[in-house]
C-alpha cells in the first residue's frame, strides 16, 4: 500500500457519514469539524458527487453539501427540505427559525432582541429567510409581524435531522424531540 492512502479512503467514508447525518452543512463548516484540509474536501465532494452519492449546492453564499439519498433511505430529500435545511446549519438563520418555532409570530423588534442582533443584520436575515418562502412579514408598523409559513414542515425537518450540536438549545432540540417523536 503506497504511504498515506489509507487516509484517503478515511476521509472519504468520513466526508460521506457526515453529510448523510447533517445534510444542509456548508462546505467551511465541514473543514472546521473534521479538519480535513479545503482542498481535500473539494476533491472528495468533487468524487462523491462523481459517484452519485452527495450533492453539492449553492444556498445564500454557501456551498451546501446533500447525501444522494436521505438516510431514511427513502430517497432523496426533497427541495423543500434542503432549503430549509441549509438556512437551519447557519447560526442567525437557525436562531430565527427556532425563536419563531417555539414563540409563535413576533414583531421584528422582539427578534432582534431575542437574538441580541442589530437591526440592519437582522433585517438581511429576514429578507433572505422570506425570499427562501419560510417565513412572511405581515402588516406594518407597530403591527409588523413575522411568521412562519409552515411551522410544522420546521417540526419534521428538526425531527428527521439532527442539528450540529454546538450551543445548549441544540441540546434541547435532541432531547425535546426525543420526548415528542
């Protein structure tokens, strides 16, 4: 066996298990978790999307890595998920779609302090998350309201798939549910 190889393959299986379980996670997001080099994981994308097995898309800047199949096996995850799904692996994004999950609609200033962000960030985030079709801005002035516009397609998504557990409400979204299957 030539000298190094077998770490090809490693990073290959690797690569591959951590897109079918966090479909939707970004290209740098993968690089910081695994630390396999960005040059490395380009080509093992590049092969796996050869082979069939990963799609690889561009979301709202990111390169957003998808299994072929949904590891249901049920096929693949349909457009609607994967959408909603990338906009779930990005912080802001996912702190919005939560706060509305579990609060219901909210005035635009109520999220902006519930996520401790300016206005103006938050303004973008809105707009992208509006364009994407998950949520809506209703009404105007002090009668804004933001809102999803399918909550419970949210509740399967964060059902089916596991978020990146890296802050505590990841935690309590695994352990919520686990209690509500």
């Amino acid at each position: 066996m030539v000298a190094g190889t077998e770490r090809v393959g490693t990073w290959a299986e690797t690569l591959l298990t951590f897109v079918q379980r966090y479909p939707g996670v970004h290209l740098r997001e993968i690089r910081r978790r695994l630390g396999i080099p960005i040059g490395t994981l380009d080509y093992h994308l590049y092969r796996l999307g050869r082979e069939g097995l990963v799609l690889v898309r561009f979301q709202g800047g990111y390169k957003c890595c998808f299994p072929a199949v949904a590891a249901s096996g049920t096929g693949p995850i349909p457009e609607a998920q994967k959408t909603l799904l990338a906009l779930l692996r990005q912080p802001v994004p996912r702190a919005l779609l939560l706060h509305l999950y579990l609060e219901g609609p909210s005035a635009p200033a109520a999220l902006g302090e519930a996520l401790a962000t300016s206005g103006p960030n938050l303004s973008y985030f809105l707009k992208r998350l509006e364009h994407a079709g998950v949520l809506v801005r209703e009404g105007q002035g002090a009668t804004r309201r933001v809102r999803l516009t399918d909550p419970k397609q949210i509740h399967q998504v964060l059902l089916e798939f596991p978020p990146l557990e890296t802050k505590p409400v990841d935690r309590f979204l695994r352990f919520w549910s686990e209690l509500h299957p």
